[in-house]
C-alpha cells in the first residue's frame, strides 16, 4: 500500500539542512567523537576495518550512563536472571 493512499506523504530534507535529521546529526557526531578522533587511518582498508568494528564494540562494550554504567551484556544478564 502506498503511503500517500492511507493519507501520509514523504518529506525530503533539503541539502544542506542537516539540522532536521536530528538521529542522523546525533550518529555521525558520536561516531566522529568516538571513532574517527581515536584512530590513525593509514588506509582505506585500515579504515574500513575501524568502521566495521566500532559497532560491535560500541554495541557489546560500550557503557551506557542511561543504564548506570553497565555494558549491554550486563544487562541481558541481569534480565535473564544469569
């Protein structure tokens, strides 16, 4: 089904508003905060293997202060009662 057939429409951001993405601003700021300022990139695939990594890290070992400081594993521990 269409969405303009149950009454809603699709909006474009205009290039260069970046401001009205706000998820997106949040993410490249974060990965650039906590990714890019960290590594040296000495190659295009050196830097391929940074940016393959950091979500598995940021994911699985990253602390969370929203959670007081515990690491998603923690968390799904906790919640399983292991």
């Amino acid at each position: 089904m269409a969405l303009e057939g149950i009454g809603a429409a699709t909006h474009r951001i205009g290039f260069p508003k970046p401001r009205q993405n706000g998820y997106r601003e949040s993410f490249h700021a974060r990965l650039r905060d906590e990714c890019l300022n960290f590594e040296e990139s000495w190659s295009v695939e050196y830097g391929r293997v940074v940016l393959e990594r950091w979500p598995r890290e940021y994911n699985s070992e990253h602390m969370y202060s929203s959670f007081g400081y515990a690491i998603p594993a923690e968390l799904t521990a906790a919640s399983h009662g292991r």
